[in-house]
C-alpha cells in the first residue's frame, strides 16, 4: 500500500541534503540538472534548509517558483553536527574516496544520522503523490528508501551516488557496514557514475550480503528485494559553458587577469578545498616542473582556485595550511620581482567568470586522488577556443577520465609524472590541441547533463 497525501499526476520527487532554492544562485552541475528536469516534469524539491535552528523545526517551508515546489526543513544543531558533520563528513565521505585511515566512526554520530534520515522520511511521506517517481541524492541519504518502505512508501525509488565507491574490501570496514550499506536494496534503482563504481556496489551485495544476479541484471537479496545498478555518468551544460566561454571577453575580470599574465602561459586548477583533491600533491608537481625545467621560468604561472568548505573538520584546516606553506616556499624559492609562480587564491567566484578563467588558461590541471567525475575536467574543455584551445591534465582515478581519454591521463601521486604532462601540455602543437579537443567535445556535447538525467529517470520510470 503506498502511503501518500498528495491526488493529481505523476511528479518528480527529488530529495537532497541541500536544496538549491529559486532566489540562491545554482552553481553546481547537479542543481541545474535537477532544477531543469523538475521544470520539465513538475514536481518537488525537498531537503534542508541550510538552516540550523535551536531545534528541529517539525514545520516544513514550502514555497512555489513556477512547476517546482520546495519543501525543507530546519536542523537543530545537534542534528547537523551528528548527521552532516559528524557521519556524512566525517565517516562516509573519507570511506568513499578510498581514506580508511581518516574514517573517524562514532555511534552518536551514526545515530544522528539515521535520526535525520528518519526526520526526513517523517516529513516526505505526506508529501509523495501515489504515483510519484521519487529520486534521492547521494551519501547522506543512503537508508531513506528503506525508512520510506517501513512507512508503506511504495513508489518507485532511485537513488543516485555523487562520489565514487570503493570496493567491497573497503566498505566492510565500515563498523555495522551492513545496516546501512544494505538498506541500498530498498531502492529500485542506483545509479553511479562509472562502471568500476557499478561493479564494487556489485560484489558487495553478492560477496559480503549474499545476494544473487538474476538473468536480467537484476540483484536479488536475501531479503527478497531486486534493485539494479548501473552507470550513469553525469555530464555538463555543454551548450551554456562553452557560451559562457564565449562571452569571456566581456568581463573586466578577465581582461585584468590576461593583463597580469603579460603573455605568460596560465596553468588553472579550482577544486573544493578537500583532501580528496590531491592538492599538496599538485603544488609538488608545479614545483618539480620549475625545478627541472628551468626555461619555464618567467614564462608560466599556475592559478589554483580553492574555496574552503567544511571548516569544522579538523583535516580541512591542516590541509589549508598545508597548501599556504607549500604555496609560499615554491614562491619563495623561484619568484621574481616581476613574477610570481604560483598564485593561490581561497575565494570563490561566479561561473560565468571561471569559465573565462578556463579559456585563458592554457592547461586545465585536474589531479584528485579519487573523484566520482570531477565537472571541473569537463567544463574546462567545453570553455576552450576551438582555435586554439587549452590541454586538459586530468587523474586517472576521477570518472572523468573514463571518458575524457583524449586528456593527459596521470597518477597523481607520482609527481614526475604530472610534471611530464604539464611540460608536453605547455609545449603541445596546435594541431594535436584541436584533435584531442575535438573529440573530447563530442562526448561532451553527446553525454551533456541532460542526456544523463533523461537516462536515469526513464530506467528509473520503467
């Protein structure tokens, strides 16, 4: 029996930590993507609010911006600490990005995060439509089908993860993995971002849950639950970055940037200032392409773009002043009175304008550790002059490179390795510039975020 309030047609329900409401300016590639299929189909938006309050708010804020609705809560700081910074950031997300050693698992924090996710089934389940198609997002909301099946929920429900997935001899270190990591079950359909992620999802439930592959592709627990998982990597406005690439010149900001150059080559990197990233290990890189390519000097400058998040982590302040000392000794060692090597920049800035900082840039340099895609990769490339475009440098082991296979593809923990790649991208020729881009644009321009919503929600919906 599905449980639901709301009569009327099939909508979209999406479900996400945060919601990106219609005053706040998306910037990220899944606000928009979700924004636009919710547009297109009606539906709803619900998640928190960003808000924390003195308590859990039991009143849910609605508001209406043409086909959508947004509904979202308030966390009280016990919550929001517990669940989001406690056991979504301080658990999950170093076990997905293949860090055991900086997992820092505490059963408060787990109890707050199955508490928020029993709060956010609470305050769904009057709000789903009997033949709603509802779609939840990523790590912090893993046991929510499952909490909505306990409930009598029973629409269609997929569910999508943003980061990678480590293999199954990863997730078992997770303490009490089980009963959370096999609540996915509940879910009609996850989708993932590459096949290496969809076959470690795989041999999870059938070595360490005891599931079977039925005929059909389908995982059968023993629990008598079939779900499917498969690969949907998300892509970018293809169309809208390279416009907005387009449009660089109407900045003042990028005017003055390609002044400061004074016809210098411009190395970029903009990541979240997160340990996943590989940023320490990209400074090293810069300095070992200075120290052995010392023609270089005066003729290059790397920008890296860093804005902070998730501050009250104590590994995201080490990392910081990591990167400021890293940043200092290489200026310290090769500047000159009218060059500096490597400007390091912790703000954050319009899309508009990153996009003009990609087509500047001469190489686009994208190393972390483990990413689940990395859109960084793919809007560098669709913000290039196809006259004359840029090199992208791009880690193996982001899910980008499954597909941007034209780009250098490095290790990012081998320094001389990225320190190879950034001197033959500097020095690459103009013909071989516009092959590669080329056809990394193709699979851009076929595989745009459009293409990936519309394929999951139609394998979803079927």
């Amino acid at each position: 029996m599905t449980v639901a309030s709301h009569a009327g047609p099939s909508r979209l329900v999406v479900v996400s930590n945060r919601v990106a409401l219609p005053e706040q300016t998306a910037t990220g590639g899944l606000a928009s993507a979700i924004g636009a299929a919710l547009q297109e189909r009606g539906g709803l938006w619900f998640g928190w609010s960003g808000e924390v309050a003195r308590q859990t708010a039991s009143e849910v804020h609605r508001q209406q911006d043409g086909r959508v609705e947004y509904a979202t809560i308030d966390l009280s700081r016990r919550d929001h600490d517990d669940f989001y910074d406690g056991f979504a950031n301080r658990t999950l997300w170093p076990l997905l990005h293949y860090r055991p050693d900086l997992v820092d698992y505490n059963r408060k924090h787990l109890a707050g995060y199955l508490r928020v996710n029993n709060l956010f089934a609470d305050q769904l389940m009057s709000l789903i439509g009997p033949h709603d198609l509802v779609w939840v997002n990523d790590y912090h909301l893993i046991p929510l089908a499952a909490l909505l099946r306990e409930r009598g929920v029973g629409n269609r429900i997929g569910f999508f993860l943003h980061t990678p997935l480590p293999a199954a001899g990863l997730l078992i270190a997770l303490p009490r993995h089980g009963e959370l990591l096999e609540t996915l079950a509940s879910y009609d359909l996850i989708g993932l971002h590459t096949p290496r992620d969809r076959r470690a999802l795989e041999e999870y439930f059938l070595y360490e849950a005891g599931a079977t592959m039925r005929h059909d592709g389908r995982l059968h627990t023993r629990g008598g639950r079939s779900f499917r998982a498969e690969a949907f990597p998300i892509g970018i406005d293809t169309r809208q970055v390279a416009a907005e690439g387009n449009r660089a010149d109407e900045h003042e900001e990028i005017h003055q940037l390609r002044q400061s150059l004074e016809g210098r080559a411009l190395i970029i990197g903009v990541d979240r200032l997160d340990y996943s990233k590989g940023l320490p290990e990209r400074f090293h890189a810069y300095a070992r392409l200075l120290e052995r390519s010392p023609a270089l000097h005066r003729k290059v400058t790397f920008l890296q773009i860093a804005p902070p998040s998730r501050g009250g982590v104590p590994e995201y302040r080490q990392i910081r002043r990591e990167l400021e000392r890293s940043a200092g000794h290489i200026n310290g060692l090769y500047a000159a009175p009218d060059w500096v090597p490597i400007r390091y920049v912790n703000n954050s800035f319009p899309h508009a304008l990153l996009s003009g900082y990609y087509r500047t840039a001469r190489v686009g340099l994208v190393t972390p550790l483990r990413d689940g895609m990395n859109l960084v990769a793919k809007e560098y490339v669709a913000s290039q002059d196809p006259e004359d475009p840029g090199v992208l440098v791009l880690s193996r082991f982001a899910g980008a490179a499954q597909e941007l296979t034209e780009a250098l593809l490095v290790n990012p923990a081998d320094t001389e390795e990225v320190a190879e790649a950034l001197e033959r991208a500097l020095t690459m020729p103009l013909p071989e510039r516009r092959e590669r881009w080329r056809r990394m644009m193709d699979v851009l321009e076929k595989q745009d975020v459009t293409a990936w919503r519309n394929a999951f929600l139609q394998r979803l919906a079927g």
